[in-house]
C-alpha cells in the first residue's frame, strides 16, 4: 500500500492572489549498463487570496524499452498563517 499520509512544512511560497504559476520538469539519464531514462514533473499552482495558494503536481517516466508510466498526482495548499510585513 502507497504511504498516502498527510504532512506539515513549515517552508512554503504563496502565489499572489490571482497569479498562476506553470512549471514543467524533465530529466533525462543515459544510462552505462542497462536503458536510458526519462522522467517528467507538470505543476500548476494558483494564489487563491495573498495568503492561500492551491496547486496540482502529476509525474510520469519513462525507461527505454518500456511503455511511459504514470508517476503519481499531489494535490497541495499552501497557507500563510503569519502575514507578511
């Protein structure tokens, strides 16, 4: 069974209210004994208020020689309980 468990960061950065922010990751290995490997992260977050930002996060990979495979999904939501000064 997947460890699906909730977890605290103290460390977070809020979007700005109505901003979007779109990040694409990739990451390609050649590898020396067996197939090269190609790994890719999309992440989408969006400032709901100053304080809030919601975000989603897929991943898949692929492995030469093997179909892609789908890596996983987080759904996240960053709070700022302190305002900033």
């Amino acid at each position: 069974m997947a460890d699906m468990t909730p977890y605290f960061t103290a460390l977070n950065y809020p979007v700005p209210k109505d901003t979007l922010m779109v990040m694409l990751l990739s990451d390609f290995q050649s590898a020396r004994s067996t197939n090269d490997f190609l790994t890719g992260m999309g992440m989408v977050q969006y400032g709901l208020t100053p304080r809030w930002t919601v975000g989603l996060m897929v991943e898949g990979q692929r492995i030469g020689g093997s179909p892609a495979t789908y890596g996983g999904l987080r759904i996240s939501s960053y709070v700022r309980v302190f305002p900033a000064r």
